[in-house]
C-alpha cells in the first residue's frame, strides 16, 4: 500500500512542475509580446505621425497657394453645401 501512495505522490508533483512551467512560459509569453508592442510604438508611431504631418503641411500649403492667407483659407472657398451639389 504504501507504494500506491507514493506513486500518487510522484504524479501530482509531476503535475504540479508542469503546471508551473505552463504558468512560466505563460508569463514570459506575456513579456515578449508586451516588449513587441512597446517596439511597435517606438517605432511606428513617429514614422505614421511624420507620414500624417507631411500629408497635412503639403495639403495646406496647396491649400495657401490657391487661396492665400484670409477668410476663405480657413471657412473655405464656397459654401459647405454649394460643395457637395457641385460633385
């Protein structure tokens, strides 16, 4: 009897040491894909924001060429509505 016992014993230790290399693995998992995200943001948000500023800086540029520096530069050359039955 008492060798039916250990092996039980043996068995829920074995569990237990692969249940917490589960959790371990688990967590470094966890860290790596937080660390490639905190890359990503590194990364890619000032190459979208430089992207993003440049698509506005030249649209207002073109925007300041054809309409210069007044009131239509910034309520607009027509009328909102005018626009959009002018399409």
């Amino acid at each position: 009897m008492p060798r039916s016992d250990h092996s039980s014993d043996s068995s829920s230790n074995a569990s237990y040491d692969s249940d917490e290399d589960y959790r371990l693995a688990q967590k470094e998992w966890n860290e790596s894909l937080e660390e490639l995200q905190q890359l990503a943001l590194v990364l890619l948000l000032p190459w979208v924001g430089k992207y993003f500023g440049r698509k506005c800086s030249y649209w207002l540029y073109d925007r300041y060429t054809r309409v210069g520096l007044g009131k239509s530069f910034f309520m607009g050359e027509k009328p909102l509505a005018w626009s959009f039955f002018s399409r």
